[in-house]
C-alpha cells in the first residue's frame, strides 16, 4: 500500500490536480443543491457570503506556507494567486501595468468552460468574484483595491471569462 511520502513529485502534482477538482466538483455541488432548495439568487447570495470568508482563509494559509510578509504589494499578490487551489485547474495570466497597477486574467476557468460545452449561459459569478478577489487581495496586502474590469454576467472577449484591475495605493 502506497502512503503520501511515497508518491513521486509527478504523484504529487497529479494528487494535488485531482484535490483541485475535487473541491471545484463539491463546490458545484454545494451550489447546485442551494439553488435547488431556494434559488438562484439566495444561492449566489450563499456562495457570496461563504466566499468572503474562505478567500481570507486561503489567502493567509498561502501567505503562511510561502513566508510572504502582509503589505508585500503586487509582487506577493502575483505569487500568491499561483498557489490557490484552482490555478492548478484553470488558466490565468497576471500582466504587470506598471508599479502599482496589474490585471488578472482568467482565460480558461473549468466551471465556465463547462457550462459552454453543456450549451449553459455564462455563470454571472461577478457578485462572488469581487468578495472573492477583493477580500484575496486585501488579504495579502490592504493597500490593494480591486476593480472588475468584465465577469460573466458581463460581456467579455473570447479570450478571458473575467478580469481584474490591481491597483496599489
């Protein structure tokens, strides 16, 4: 029987893939089953509220396993996005606009690029994703403020699902 400490680092990385979505599927899930119970809006309402604490959680977590110090500005902001759980899982740039200005970009998300495969309209996520990236990044450094630059229900080009403007103040 194979235990965690004997996978090998491609293990691993596949290990830490599969946990990914593991938890997207039972966030899915979860969200599913509100909106089954009550609606749309009380289940966007729900995801809203769970999302302003866990960004939180998940910010200071990735802050504490890769020693970034609070106030580190846009620097430690880009590095932590790349250790949150879905960038293993979705595709996502981050574009330095200067000194105190970035734009992140998700260009490929796993739950948007299934509902298009299913024929589903876009998920209008952008109520939780700005909880979401403003809580993350005031997490990691409270002189950030968070702009969405375009989220479903938002039009948006082909290219991202949805983007969001960095500004160091």
């Amino acid at each position: 029987m194979k235990e965690l400490q004997d996978l090998s680092r491609e293990e691993l990385i596949e290990l830490l893939e599969d946990a990914a979505k593991n938890w997207l599927a039972h966030d899915g899930l979860w969200f599913q089953a509100a909106e089954k119970k009550f609606n749309m809006k009380t289940a966007i309402e729900l995801d809203r509220d769970a999302w302003e604490k866990f960004t939180v959680v998940e910010a200071k977590r990735i802050m504490k396993r890769l020693d970034i110090k609070p106030g580190g500005g846009l620097e430690a902001l880009e590095q932590a996005l790349k250790f949150r759980l879905y960038a293993r899982i979705n595709k996502q740039e981050f574009i330095r606009k200067g000194p105190n200005k970035a734009v992140f970009r998700m260009n490929k998300c796993r739950v948007q690029d299934a509902r298009k495969r299913k024929g589903l309209d876009d998920f209008p996520c952008k109520s939780v994703g700005i909880v979401e990236y403003s809580g993350f990044a005031s997490t990691i450094d409270p002189r950030i403020k968070t702009h969405c630059i375009a989220c479903p229900p938002d039009p948006h080009p082909e290219s991202y699902w949805c983007a969001w403007e960095f500004t160091l103040s």
